[in-house]
C-alpha cells in the first residue's frame, strides 16, 4: 500500500522537454544560467571576467545521455530509463567531484587515481565529497534547498543494483515501473539545479583564480 500511495503522489510531475543550459565561465568555473551568458562579452557575475569565450554545460556527452533517457521516458521504457537514469546521475556526480579536484589544484593524474581509488557511487558521496569539500553531501544538498535528494538517489540506486545483479528481491525489481521512471527523471531535472549550486559554492570559490591548493 506504501508503494502504491508513493506512486500516485509524484506521478503528477512533468519532467522538463530537455536539459536546462548552463554557461561556465573559464576562469572561475561559476556555472550561470541565464541566457546574457552565452555572451562572452556580459561578465562573469562571479569574477567579472568579459571576453572569454565560455563552455555550455551540460557537455555534449551528458547532453547526448540526456536527451535519450528523455526519449526512453517519452517512449515508456521505464526500465531503461532507470538504468541510464541512475548512470546520468552518477557521471554527473563524477563530473563535479572532477572540478572541484581541479579547481583547488589537483593535476589530471592525481584526479584520476582519486576516483579509481573511489569507485562505488555510496563512497564517492559518503567519504570522497566530505573530504573534499568539508561538508557532507546531505548537509550541501539540504542547504541548496533539495533535502531529500541524497535519500532519493539512494532508493534508484538500490532498484537499479537489484535489477542489474539479478537480485532475489522480487520487490526491487518490481519497482522498475512508471513510478520510479518518473521519479528518474524528477532527480535528473533536480540534479541540475543542485550541482550547478554544489558547483559554484565549491569550484568558482574563488580559489581557482589564485590556483591555490589550501582550504580557507
Ligand atoms: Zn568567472
């Protein structure tokens, strides 16, 4: 009856059509998405940096995954959706774990043997992020305003493992329905918001400019 109460609350909610885009200044890494900033000359509301051209974000490569898993949910491939769901937000995850590694002095080697070293999602969130930023992810996402994001996230996870792993609990994989499909892409659209926030407070922190290494 849990279940079935769940499903009928967020059933009601309308994923976005596509990914929102956000434009990244190159010099402090701050994330913006208003559209002024596709303009290199308006200036960085971060570091007031004009004239330097700047990425879009998401890359072309998460944008890509984006677009498909919308199409997947368009077409009713719940399963699908939920599988490629929970990988989008895993590389979205790796993705900022990345930059803020770089932006407080870390080289491309150094980056890379910490997230081998790092490899299970649960890890990366409970241990890694804590390490990096000083904070945990919950108290972060609590404070960008997503407070069930982290408990969310975590049930896809487990539905997806137990689905890929063939799991003996027949209820996990029963779950793999419109509802979790929805609630897929509820957290993929939430995701944006939430690690452009993680972005700008622990990559465009102003350090990146100075190149330092130190923690305030
Ligand atoms: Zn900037």
């Amino acid at each position: 009856m849990k279940t079935k109460h769940r499903a009928t609350a967020t059933l009601t909610y309308v994923p976005f059509a596509e990914a929102p885009l956000y434009w990244e200044c190159p010099v402090c890494g701050n994330l913006s998405g208003a559209l002024v900033m596709a303009d290199a000359n308006t200036p960085c509301p971060r570091c007031g940096t004009a004239g330097v051209e700047r990425r879009s974000f998401p890359n072309e490569r998460l944008g890509h995954l984006d677009e498909r898993i919308r199409k997947y949910h368009a077409e009713s491939e719940w399963e699908i959706v939920v599988i490629l769901g929970a990988t989008f937000l895993e590389t979205l995850l790796e993705d900022m774990l990345d930059r803020i590694m770089g932006a407080h002095g870390a080289d491309v080697a150094v980056r890379s043997m910490v997230l081998d070293n790092v490899r299970a999602v649960g890890q990366r969130i409970g241990r890694l992020f804590p390490q990096l930023t000083g904070e945990e992810f919950e108290a972060a996402a609590l404070e960008m305003g997503f407070r069930d994001f982290p408990k969310r996230w975590r049930r896809i996870r487990e539905v997806r493992n137990a689905f890929i792993h063939d799991t003996q609990y027949r209820e996990e994989i029963e779950a793999l329905d419109a509802a979790t499909a929805l609630r897929t892409m509820e957290l993929m659209d939430q995701a944006y918001s939430l690690f452009v926030s993680m972005n700008n407070k622990f990559v465009a922190d102003g350090q990146r400019v100075r190149g330092a290494v130190q923690r305030p």
